[in-house]
C-alpha cells in the first residue's frame, strides 16, 4: 500500500510539474502572437508614416529614393520578424508534443501502479484482497485494538462441498461460486471491514470494532446465496463459519487458530450433501 501510493504521489507530481509547464508556454505562445500582432502594426504604420507624405507632397527622386529604402528595410525587419516568429512557434509546438510524450508515460506508470497493486493485494479471480495482504491488515488492527482499547473480530468461512462442485459441475461453475460469494461478501461488511481470500474455497474477515453481538448480522446478510452456472441453473452456496473476537494478549494467530476451531467445529456439525441447482 505505502509503495502503491508513493509510486502514485510521484505521478501525481509529475503530472502537476508538466501542467504547469504547459500553462507556461500557453502563455508564451499568447504573448508571442500579441507582440507579432503589435510589431507588425508599428511597422505598418511606420511604413505609411514614410510613404504617404511622400507620394503627397512629390518629393524629388533623392527623397523618394530614400523613402524607398526605408520601406523596403521596414519590409524586410517585418520578414524578419514573422521568420522568428514562425521559429518560435514551431519551438513550441515541439516542446507541447514532447509534453504531451511525457503526460503519456506518466499515465502508463500510474497503470503500471494499479496493476502492481492489484497483483500485489488482490485476488485475481474475486478481486477480494489476498491472504498476504490480510495477514498484514489483521496485525495492524491487532496493534491498534490493543492501543485503543476497542473490539476486534474475525470470520473464517469454508465453502461446504466446494470441491465436489468442481468435480460435479466443473471448474467454471466453483470459480462462480466463489465469485458470488465474494461479491455478496463484499457486500455485507463494512467499508472499514477487510474480506479476503484466505485460500482455495476459504475466506477471511476482520471486523474493527466489532462487538461479538454484531457478527451475527454479517452472517445473516449471507444467507440464501444461489450462483447461477451455465446449462446448471442456480447452485446455492452453502458455507461453514467460524468466528472470534480478539482479546488483550492474543496474536493474529492466536485468534485464527480460535475461529478455524470454530469453523470446523460447525462443518462437523453439518451433513455432509451434494449441492443440487434449484430453481429461483
């Protein structure tokens, strides 16, 4: 996470430093055009300030001669000029483009950074976070719970009959199940709650300031789950869970070890049954 938002911290920079850049020479380019427009006027009506009282008061061909010259000098400063302008103009156009270069990467390494990210965090098929990441998470609300003073829980949760699903229905039809299960999951927590794939048909949720009473209600939310397979219609998704609130003391495995022990304590429980499709 802190690699994440400091790869994301860098770009952000980069684009603000490139934007300001680019406001700058929108405003060079505005002011170029200005100063052009205003030369190329003074000279203009330099130019007729030289020639008109001349060609009205016919002036002898020494003056007029003279008056030429000025002219044509007058002409070419303004050539000149629109050269340097044209240079000018082209010198901005290529810094805009290589900026315009620049934007590009630093928008390819932001999406090198999401996909970093959710290679690092995610699990690639529920897009719930992953168990390494997890592991990390419960350590720290471990820490801040003993800091605080304040309740902690976790839910384990195992799949019932996931692996004769994938023999029954296929691979596709289990990695629907646990999609659909991740999604209601998802769901039915909290946005400062943290759901993830523990492994295989295994999920883990802990639960900042929680209280034990509360657990029940993430529970019920996950009642009556049906995924819809292909050519099988509605499979329901039957789960085993098992939950512990944290104590003063206690370590992060410590606590897991306590909700595994419930969770299979309720899968002993359980009949052992072949999910069938149901019709909803």
């Amino acid at each position: 996470m802190d690699k994440q938002s400091t790869v994301l911290e860098l770009t952000n920079d980069s684009r603000n430093d490139i934007q300001m850049t680019m406001r700058r020479m929108d405003r060079r380019e505005w002011w170029l055009w200005s100063y052009a427009m205003m030369v190329t006027m003074l000279l203009l009506v330099a130019v007729a300030s030289f020639a008109f009282p001349a060609l009205l008061s016919g002036a002898d061909r020494f003056y007029s001669f003279f008056v030429n010259q000025a002219v044509r000098g007058l002409v070419g400063l303004v050539l000149i000029f629109n050269v340097y302008l044209i240079y000018q103009q082209l010198q901005i156009t290529r810094i805009r483009r290589q900026l315009t270069d620049q934007v590009c990467a630093v928008d390819k390494v932001e999406e090198l950074a999401q996909e970093v990210y959710k290679m690092a965090l995610l699990d690639p098929l529920t897009g719930l976070f992953n168990r390494r990441y997890i592991e990390q998470r419960l350590e720290s609300e471990i820490a801040r719970s003993k800091r605080h003073g304040r309740p902690l829980a976790v839910i384990l949760f195992d799949l019932d009959e996931f692996k004769q699903v994938n023999d029954t229905y296929g691979h596709a039809a289990g990695d629907a199940l646990l999609k659909v299960f991740a999604e209601r999951l998802s769901k039915a927590t909290r946005g400062s709650d943290a759901a993830a794939r523990y492994g295989g048909d295994e999920f883990l949720v802990v639960l900042p300031e929680c209280k034990p009473e509360n657990v029940q209600h993430v529970l019920k939310r996950l009642q009556g789950i049906h995924a819809e397979v292909d050519n099988q219609g509605a499979l329901p998704i039957a789960f085993s869970s098992g939950w512990a609130a944290s104590v003063q003391g206690e370590s992060a495995k410590e606590l897991l070890l306590r909700a595994d022990a419930e969770l299979y304590a309720s899968k002993r429980r359980k009949p052992s049954a072949q999910p069938q499709p149901v019709a909803i």
